[in-house]
C-alpha cells in the first residue's frame, strides 16, 4: 500500500509535455544529496509515476550504487519494490574543452532523450562545478539543495561577515545557479523551483541555529529559493544504502518500526510535504 498520496495544495505534477526533471545539487559534500533523491524516487514510484535517474557524478557513483542495491535486493528477495530506470553519465576524457563539452552535452541529451517517455526524472549532479553539473542544473525544473545547519555549509550560498550576521554577496555556487537559470530563462524554459532543504546537526546550539535560519530567510529572499525541512544526523539513512531501502519500504521488508524509525520516517514526510506529496495519514 502506498504511504503517500499528492498534495492538491502544491504543484509537483509532471509537465504536460516530457517529464518532470528534479535536479540534487550541492557543491559540498556530506550533505545527503544521494539519500535525499533515493527516498524523493521511491515516493514518486510509490505514487505510481514512472522515474527516470539520471547519475551525472559517474565518478562517484552514490546514487547509481544506491539504486543497483536496491535492485539485486529485489532480485535476491523477491519483494515487488517498486525500481527506475537509471542511466549514468560521464565525463568526457578529452584533453580539448570544447571537445569534451560536446561530447558530455551529446551523452546528457542522449540519457534524457531515452528516458523521455516517463513522468519524472531524477538527476544526482556532481559536488564539483563542471560542464556536466551546469548541464543538470541548467535543466532542472525543480533544483533542491541540500545544507547542513551550519556556517561552514552556508558558505555555499552566500558570504558573511565574520560575526556571522550580515550577508556580503552570493557564493560562487549561487551564481552558478544564477547563470544556469538565465540560460533557461533565454531558451525559453519554466522558471526553476530552487528549494533549499535545511538538515539539522545535533552538535550545533541553539544560538548558531538562529543565526543560520535567520540569514537562510534573507537568502531566501535575495537569491530566490524556498526552504524545506531536511534530515537529521539519524544511523537508519546509512543503514537503509546496502540493501538499496529507504524508509518508505521497510514495512514490506519486514523491519520493525522503532521510535527512531518513525522520527526519520517524519522527517522524509515532511520533506515531502514541501515538494507537493503527502503522508497517507492512515498509515502509521
């Protein structure tokens, strides 16, 4: 049975024409960009949408790795857990940019050209800026950033001053995203919906978690994104990656809920909640 059901309240449907394309991106590492679209996949599935990921952090690999576990889970298990359709995309070994530009532009359009025939696509980018990255984030009609609660992390999208206070411009990120949705904007694209999803750190006190909320609140305003609730520092996300689960499968492979289950499973429905799906409120 599905957890899950849309939310009439927020727009998230698929495009009239072509898919729905919701874009993980984040310079830093460490921020759960892979467990964050794991779980926005399976609830898409859940809803009963066909789901493309597109992997463009070859190297890496988190996410593909992610889903590749969760298919040799259902093989070796039986379980009909609902799977995607992924596609990797790599980096061009060319020595020559403007070759190497070509050619991860022709492998990008050639993923998003087989996997046209569904209702969402997925794509995981690259914690570096690249080509391949610009490419994503140039496509994304919904671009969701994860950040940990913290100053360090909040330098990805703006400068402040050393009391922490005042912000001083945007990051060179944010003026990658910038650029990107220009780019957009001239071929004639929709808007992007930037969401910047806000994890909490047990360590940080409550005096710092201020300061950062405040300053996200005038970013939020100055560089035009909106804030969602995000994760916490919880064992179970790490746990969930070698079986290829997340917290919307485990009561179909038989796991107990514990309290910390059901806190985590809250955390990924409210998350949710802001993109547009909700919580089946009959299910817990």
């Amino acid at each position: 049975m599905s957890v899950l059901a849309p939310n009439p309240s927020v727009s998230f449907a698929p495009a009239v024409a072509g898919p729905r394309v919701v874009v993980l991106g984040n310079e830093k590492g460490g921020s759960g960009k892979s467990t964050t679209a794991m779980h926005l996949v399976v609830a898409l599935l859940r809803l009963g949408y066909k789901v493309g990921v597109v992997d463009l952090d070859a190297r890496q690999g988190t996410l593909s790795r992610y889903v590749e576990n969760r298919t040799a889970f259902v093989q070796s298990t039986g379980l009909p857990l609902p799977l995607p359709e992924l596609r990797r995309v790599a980096r061009s070994e060319s020595p020559s940019r403007e070759v190497a530009e070509s050619e991860e532009r022709t492998r990008f359009d050639g993923a998003l050209a087989e996997l046209a025939g569904l209702d969402f696509l997925v794509i995981d980018t690259p914690g570096s800026d690249s080509h391949l990255s610009r490419l994503g984030h140039q496509a994304a009609d919904v671009l969701i950033t994860p950040l940990n609660d913290s100053f360090i992390d909040l330098d990805l999208l703006a400068r402040i001053d050393p009391e922490g206070r005042r912000i001083l411009g945007p990051s060179v990120y944010s003026q990658m995203v910038w650029e990107q949705r220009q780019q957009r904007a001239r071929a004639g694209g929709r808007p992007v919906d930037w969401i910047v999803m806000r994890n909490r750190l047990s360590h940080l006190d409550a005096r710092n978690k201020q300061k950062v909320g405040g300053l996200l609140d005038q970013l939020a305003k100055r560089i035009g994104f909106r804030l969602a609730p995000g994760f916490g520092e919880r064992v179970i996300f790490r746990e969930l990656f070698p079986k290829g689960l997340t917290l919307l499968d485990l009561r179909e492979a038989g796991t107990d809920l514990t309290l910390s289950h059901l806190a985590a499973r809250q955390e990924v429905f409210s998350l949710l909640s802001a993109l547009g799906l909700e919580a089946d409120p009959g299910e817990d």
